[in-house]
C-alpha cells in the first residue's frame, strides 16, 4: 500500500506540475491575442481535475464551500446577463481548484517547486534573448512593453510584466528558503534582478522590506539595487529624467489625486458595501473583463468614470473590488479565506506572512488573483513555507522528513 500512495502521488504531481506549464502558455497565447488561450487553460484545470480526482484528499474546512456555493448560486440569480455570470464564476473557481489540488498533494511539493524554478529560468533566459533582439533589431517574437513610450519592462515569454515580476519573486524567495550552496544564492539573486527589471512599483516596494526579514540578504539586495541604477542611469545618461516622470506620475495617478479607474473601482466598492452588500450585486457585473463586453449596467448605477478610457480597459485593474461588488461582503470573505489560507500548516512564519502580503498588496492593481499562473505561485510558495518539513529533497533542501506529516502539522483531512 505505501508504494502505491507513493506512485499516486508522483502521477499526481507531475500532472499538477504539467499543469502550472500549460496555465503559463495559456497566458503567453493571452498576451499575443491567441484565441486558443481559453482551450489551454481549460485543458490545465482539467488535468487539475483529474489530479484531484486520483487522490481526493481535503482539510476539514472544505465545508465552507457550502456557504460559498450559496453566494455563487445568489451571483448567479442576480447577474445581469447569464453568459457574463458564468463567465465570471469559472474565473473565480480556478484559484479554488488551484489551491485544493496544491493542498492534496502539499507532500510532493518538490515537484512543483522545480517547476516553479524552470518556468522562471525559461522566462529569463528568454528575456535576455528578448534585451538583445530589442538593441539589435532582431525579431522580438513578444511585442515590446514601453511604459510612457520610455520604460521598457521585463516581461518574459509569458507575456505580462506583473506576472513576470511575480513568478522571479517567488523563485527568488523559493531558492533563498529551500535552496542550498552558492550556486542556489547566486540564482536566486538573478531571479531577484529580473524581478525588479519588470519594474513593477508595487513588488518593488514590498521587495524593499525581504533584508527586514533575512539580515544576512541586506548587502546583496542593496548591491543589486544600486547595479541596477547605475546600469540605468549609464545608459541613459541625461534622459534619467523620463523614469522619475513615471514614478512621480503613478504616484500621483494612484495615491494623491486618484484620478483613474482603479482608484474609481474602490470608491464604487466602499458604496456598495455601504448599501449593505451581503451576498453580491450578481456574477459578472464589475471590474472583471465580463462586466465590458457585456456592458454592464453597474457602471451606470455608480456613475463610474473611466477618464476616457471606457472602450479600451477590458478591467479595472483592481481585484478587491471586483470581488466585493460582485460576491457581497459574505461571498468575498469567504473566496478570499479558501484561496489563501484554506490547508495551510501551522508553521506560518514572518516569511509565509511576508509573501501573503506581497501578494494580496499586489492585487490592490491588479487581477492577479484571477490569473491562473500568478496564483499558482503565489499558493505554492505559502504551502511549501507552511509546510517545510514535508519536502525533502529540492535543492539541497535542509527540510527533516516526519513518518506522520498530516498529525505533526495538527491538520485533519477528509
């Protein structure tokens, strides 16, 4: 029986591995408009699926699916048009499927760990290709990401700079926590360098605080950060000026005058929830690519203002809202708590804390809750930190093996 189990989990995970592959393709198609991006993605959650279906293993709080499928079914009834609802319902089911198949098999976490490291190693060694075809006038593949016409952002093979930012964030943090030797460091430091070249404000910021946590990664971090400054302010010379602009632009765009859809989005959120939004304002009906392609009417009741841009943003480009409007207080709540902390071990450190919220303070703009790719970092890095001790054998990993994992961590499983 036990080498059964065993031979389980490995299929198991090598299919959840296989699929961590085909969400981030799926995200590539996206980003050159490929039409067969919704196939993959599809295909990737079904082999989710089946994965969870080989070994259906689930933490006692799985009964908080019944209330959550009560809010889903009320979405449902209020949604302004059935296609926009379900639409909307399948995107928020794919980071609870993400997260219960990760959590069945939270004891071969190596091998969706060596993913997570060869997705991120591909990306940038396709960014560098990416560097030089851009200086040389070579073929891109990728069309190019210039923020204000000036800044061009990393972005990888998978298509989005956010993203991409994100999944080198988690490799980074992967490598420095399990990871063994000096080659380990030295690879997580460029999976560290990448991550900022996406110039990503808000990942940056939250990076900012990582030698707060580790001491001994200070030096490095600071040297990193001064590198990548100086290289910018060599090759630019005189035009250093253009960057500043941006950052004092955001900054004013998000923070001081609030003059965007994003900072919209949470005023039509603190008015619903005022209204005493329970149970949702119905599936499909705000912040998400579903409320504009079928012109929902909420944006009418709220006197939304999309400063000339209704037409062009296919989102907000802000999560939290997205999910309270359409989900209520209730639905929300109760969405965000399976996704993020539903199965998780007990040993949630200051470095399982951090990486939460680097991840919910980058959804503050943007969707990434709802991209698949992005959540399955995200889920991965906090399971593998909660639950250390059960992986053995990733990169020189100093994790102990425990014969009776499941009773060392307090867990209980259905």
């Amino acid at each position: 029986m036990p080498k059964k189990d065993l031979s389980l989990d490995n299929i198991g995970a090598t299919m959840i591995a296989f699929s961590f592959w085909t969400l981030c393709i799926s995200d590539l198609l996206l980003s050159i408009g490929d039409s067969r991006s919704q196939y993959i993605k599809i295909t990737g959650y079904v082999i989710l699926l089946l994965a969870i279906s080989l070994r259906p293993r689930f933490h006692r709080r799985i009964y908080l699916a019944f209330p959550l499928t009560f809010c889903f079914s009320i979405g449902m009834i209020r949604t302004f048009n059935m296609a926009a609802g379900i639409d909307e319902l399948l995107r928020f089911m794919f980071p609870l499927v993400i997260t219960f198949a990760i959590y069945a098999y939270r004891e071969s976490l190596e091998v969706l760990l060596s993913s997570l490291i060869l997705i991120a190693l591909t990306n940038n060694i396709f960014q560098c290709y990416f560097y030089f075809s851009y200086a040389s006038g070579l073929p891109l593949l990728l069309p190019a990401r210039l923020d204000n016409g000036v800044l061009l952002r990393a972005q990888g093979w998978i298509g989005f700079f956010s993203e991409y930012a994100f999944l080198n964030f988690c490799a980074f943090i992967t490598l420095r926590e399990f990871g063994k030797g000096r080659a380990s460091k030295y690879l997580a430091n460029t999976f560290l360098l990448f991550s900022i070249l996406a110039f990503s404000l808000k990942l940056i910021a939250v990076t900012a605080a990582y030698p707060l946590l580790k001491n001994n990664s200070k030096g490095r971090f600071i040297l990193l950060s001064l590198a990548l400054i100086s290289t910018l302010t060599l090759l630019q010379g005189s035009q250093i000026t253009p960057y500043t602009n941006i950052i004092q632009s955001k900054i004013s765009l998000y923070l001081t005058e609030g003059n965007s859809a994003r900072t919209e989005s949470y005023r039509v959120m603190a008015e619903s929830l005022s209204n005493f939004n329970i149970l949702g304002e119905g599936l499909g009906g705000f912040g998400g690519p579903a409320s504009t392609t079928y012109n929902s009417p909420l944006y009418s009741k709220y006197n939304f203002n999309w400063f000339g841009l209704e037409g062009i943003l296919k989102t907000t480009d802000t999560f939290y809202p997205h999910l309270f409007v359409e989900l209520g207080l209730l639905g929300g709540t109760i969405w965000l708590y399976m996704v993020i902390l539903y199965g998780q071990g007990k040993n949630r450190n200051a470095l399982w804390w951090y990486v939460l919220l680097a991840f919910c303070i980058d959804n503050l703009a943007s969707m990434g809750f709802l991209s698949p790719a992005y959540v399955f970092s995200a889920i991965l890095v906090m399971y593998s930190l909660s639950y250390k001790s059960h992986i053995n054998s990733f990169w020189g990993c100093r994790g102990k093996t425990h014969k009776n994992p499941i009773s060392h961590t307090g867990h209980k499983q259905i």
